[in-house]
C-alpha cells in the first residue's frame, strides 16, 4: 500500500500552497460555468441563425457578455465553438468539371507530333467554366493551334453536350 499523502505535501512537492490549488480548483470551476453560459447562448442564437458564422455570432453575443462580465476573445471564442462541434462548415460548391475516371474509349492525342507551319490548319476545342453570381457557367471554345487565336466560343448554362455540339455545328460566336 501507498502511504497517504496529504494535499498540503502533495501540492509543496510541486511548489504550490494548498491555498493556491483550491484557487485554481474555484477559478476552473467559474470557467466552466462561463463556457456552458456561453454556449447556451450561442445555440439560441444558432437555432434562430442556422449558417451564422462565429464572428458574427461573437459579435451579437458581446452585450449579453459584458452584462455578465464574461470577457472572451475570439480565438478562445472559436475554439469553444470548435470543441463541441458548433462551428459552421463551409460549403464546397465546385464547378461540375470532365470526369476522367469513366469506362468509355479514350482517344490517344493524334496531334502530338504534328509541326504546325501556318494558321488555319488545325483548330482545337477546350471547355472552361465561369463563376457567376447564379452559379457557374461553362464556356467551349475553338481556338486556332498555330495562333492561338479564340475562332469560335459558346456559353452553356451546364456540362451537357449541348453547348459543345452546338459550337462544332457552326452556331458560335466569332471576334473578327
């Protein structure tokens, strides 16, 4: 059996008074309180606000936490929010791009060795996308190799064929 050993050593063993662990002890127990109030608060306001960010979140708290002298920062503030799971996750909205992991026939690229020596030989084809306030939108585009010059180019609302086909049957739009 282990002697028993009382506070008083047991705190003087790492330099602190008995005094001061029952402090520090009173002093964890208030933060605690501070935490769950805080908390509390933060998800009233979350169930009213469901996408309000911390920082806005801190900020509508701020005269309810001076009204009960509870200062917290920001960054304390948000790793609270971070430790139980309050913080808002940012949506990942990407554009819808080519898939190339699929099962249909890949061509090989029949014009790696060609020398291009003037314009208007060889046209190539790419698709882009463009972030607008309503979303995305996706932009084919003909462009002379030799030039580089852009001889044909289509705005589509989506990836469907649609707006490619539409551009290789003649309906684009030119820049002479």
């Amino acid at each position: 059996m282990y002697p028993l050993t009382s506070k008083a050593v047991l705190c003087g063993l790492f330099g602190n008074s008995r005094q001061a662990w029952y402090d520090n002890k009173k002093r964890q127990s208030g933060l605690q309180m501070q935490e769950v109030f805080i908390l509390k608060q933060a998800k009233i306001l979350r169930h009213e606000h469901k996408r309000m960010g911390a920082e806005k979140l801190l900020f509508l708290l701020a005269p309810t936490l001076q009204e009960h002298n509870i200062k917290y920062g920001r960054d304390k503030f948000f790793n609270l929010l971070r430790e139980h799971g309050l913080l808002v996750r940012r949506r990942k909205r990407g554009p819808t791009t080519t898939n190339f992991n699929h099962f249909y026939r890949k061509y090989p690229n029949l014009i790696r060795e060609i020398e291009l020596l003037s314009f208007g030989r060889l046209w190539v084809s790419d698709i882009t996308y463009i972030r607008t306030a309503k979303g995305f939108v996706y932009l084919s585009l003909i462009t002379d190799a030799y030039s580089r010059k852009i001889v044909g180019w289509c705005l589509w609302p989506n990836l469907t064929s649609k707006g490619a086909l539409r551009l290789r049957d003649g309906h684009l739009w030119r820049r002479d």
